[in-house]
C-alpha cells in the first residue's frame, strides 16, 4: 500500500528522469516537510514516498520543480517561468488502500488523477 508518484515529460515523450519532489504533511496552511526525492529514470522514486505503515489520513502535498526539471534539460523558459513548481495537495481518506499520484507535465501544463 502506500504512497507513491510517477512523472511523465509530455514534451519530450519520456519519464522525468532527475525531477525533485517533495512530501509535505499539510495542517491547515502549515506544511511540514517529510521527505525530498530525486526521481529515477523511470520518473519515479526508488521506494515508496510512504510506506504502508507511515501513510495516515490527512492532508499531503506533493512539490514538483518543474522549472528546474526542463531548465536542466535545456529547455529555454519564459522569465519568469510559467511553470515553477507544481503544488498538488490531495487528501487520503483510507490509509489502508494504495494512492498512486501521477503528474502529466510540460512547462506549460499538468495534468493528474489518482492511479492505481
């Protein structure tokens, strides 16, 4: 079970390899910081952001530097960029089940749902 993410370039046509993430626990407007990954070559981390023991109900963001991502991939960007970092707060109601959070990206649009 647990928590996990997977980033996929629509505009290049691949996983975002070398995309950081962070995990935050958010109450209310406050965050607070659980873990910073580096997404592999599959566009994903190399273990579960949570594991099945450590995902609780509540309230999580997901940070993605989606800036860096394509500026590191040479991608030449509008300043200031349209795209800097991606902000998805999402809301685990069952710690039991599995939630997979998938992110479409380009430096002009995202896209995500809740995966399987």
């Amino acid at each position: 079970m647990g928590l996990s993410t997977h980033v996929l370039d629509t505009m290049h046509g691949c996983p975002a390899a070398g995309m950081e993430v962070a995990l935050y626990e958010m109450h209310g407007e406050a965050a607070s910081l659980l873990k910073r990954v580096v997404l592999n070559q599959d566009g994903r981390s190399a273990a579960p952001l949570l594991d099945d023991v450590s995902l609780r109900c509540g309230t999580y963001r997901l940070r993605f530097n989606v800036a860096g991502y394509f500026a590191a991939r040479g991608v030449v960007l509008p300043q200031p960029n349209f795209l800097d970092q991606v902000n998805l707060d999402f809301g685990v109601a069952h710690a039991d089940q599995h939630y997979h959070v998938p992110l479409l990206v380009s430096p002009w649009s995202y896209a995500t749902y809740r995966g399987s």
